[in-house]
C-alpha cells in the first residue's frame, strides 16, 4: 500500500485516510484499487467493528477524481469502461462491508468522491463543506453510485443535482436527508466519533446482523427483504446477546410496577 491512502486504528474503529492534502486528496486510479483492497482486508477483520472514511486535513474529502489522468491518457470507450470498473471495485467494497461505515466530510466532496461518501452507511459534514456530483460540466454523466442519490434525498432533489451539476451546502445536504449530522470543522471528528461510539455501545452480533440486512434491503424487492428480516431476527438468538442486553430492561420495568 502507497502513503496515499492510510489506514489508523483506534479501538474497534479503523480509519481510512485519503492522504494527497496537496492535491485536496484528488483520487487517482491507484487510490482507487488501494480504496478496494484495504476495505476488503478491514471487512475480513475481526477486531474492525467500525470503518471511517476520510481526507487528510480540513481542506477537502476528497476534490473527486484525479483529473489530470484524464488529460495525461487520453479517454476513449474502452479505458472509460476500465476507468469505471475500477471505481465501482472501491464503492462496491464500501457498500458491502459487513462493517457500518461513516464517510467524515472536511471541505470539498465531488463527483467520485461524493459517490463514496454515499456508498458509505452515514455521512457527516463539516458546516463549509460543499458536495456535489459536476460530471455534467465536463461532458459526461454521474454514474455508478450516482444511481444511489434518487433514494437518499428524493428524485426530484437528485435531479436537481446531476442535471445542473450543482454544488449543494452542509446546511442543504442536512435539510435533504444527504448527511445525518453537520457541525463546525473544530468539531466534526468529536461528532463522528459519538455517533461510531454509540455504535459501538449496541451488541456486536446484533450490528453484524442489522448491517447485513441493511446490504440486502439496498439490493432485493421487499418480499426478499422482509423473508430474509424474520430469518435474521431468528439468528441474533444463537447467541446471549438478546437475553443479556433485555435483562437490565425487564428488571427496571418490573421496578417501576412495584413502585407504583
């Protein structure tokens, strides 16, 4: 692995850091197979109970795609298709991950970038964060994850953005539904880590189970979804989590009647 694209560790928590702060973390196509594979690996592990995305700095998730590949190779059909393969191996790796996964917005979060803040289970965003899907603007369309906009912040509301190729504010991006939380930059990894520690806090087993149905609801009809809901449901009694995390619940109520 590159120092392009670094990987901290806290805890259960594992941090992927888009690490070209000069560039406002630009992607380039390597990043991009590194993106997949560290993933891959992170999803594989164990002791990761959380994956966070991120760009070095303050200045920028990342500013998309390193567009200075383009200019250097020239784009035809079949290197865009190949280009484009590459890049879904990373958002796919993110959607996929048994693990939840919290895209953490500094700054600019453009075009390819945006994608994977949206292949991510939760987004949170520093208040002078911009986001947005520009693709239109340079002559070709926003793919790939873009399809995922629709149903994060409604069809007309995304294609406000991918036909004006607009950039949208923090503010906007919370009142659409885009990002769960915004807050001052000073502030925004303490707000992450809240919210990845409350996670934390919930059973391991229980996590593992509702992160795999929520993969499954992203890609089946709802019959299939909620077939494969009662079936989890049955699974998370395997083990003792239930019973242990109801136990302290059952007693309180039973203290609260008794005072009554």
């Amino acid at each position: 692995m590159s120092d392009e694209i670094l990987v901290e560790r806290d805890g259960g928590i594992a941090t992927v850091v888009f690490n070209r702060p000069k560039m406002r973390n630009a992607v380039s196509l390597a990043m991009w197979g590194e993106i997949a594979n560290v993933t891959e690996a992170l999803s594989r592990d164990d002791a990761v109970r959380a994956v966070v995305y991120r760009g070095a700095g303050r200045d920028a998730f990342a500013s998309g795609a390193d567009i200075s590949e383009f200019k250097e190779n020239r784009k035809d059909t079949e290197t865009a298709l190949a280009y484009n393969k590459k890049t879904e191996a990373a958002y796919t790796a993110i959607r996929l991950c048994p693990k939840p996964t919290v895209a953490m917005v500094f700054g600019f979060c453009m075009g390819g970038a945006m994608a994977l803040a949206m292949a991510c289970d939760l987004r949170v965003a520093a208040v002078e964060a911009l986001m947005g899907l520009p693709e239109v603007r340079v002559g070709v369309p926003s793919v790939i994850e873009a399809a995922l906009l629709p149903q994060l912040i409604g069809p007309g509301r995304a294609a406000e953005c991918l036909l004006t190729g607009e950039s949208i504010t923090a503010a906007r991006a919370l009142e659409w539904g885009l990002v769960n939380r915004v807050a001052p930059s000073a502030q925004l990894e303490e707000v992450t880590t809240e919210i990845v520690d409350r996670i934390l806090a919930c059973a391991p087993n229980a996590i593992r189970l509702q992160k795999e149905l929520m993969v499954h609801w992203r890609n089946t009809n709802l019959r299939s979804a909620v077939e494969y809901g009662i079936n989890a449901f049955a699974q998370a009694y395997a083990t003792e989590e239930p019973r242990e995390a109801m136990r302290p619940r059952a007693r309180g109520l039973r203290e609260q009647q008794a005072s009554r």
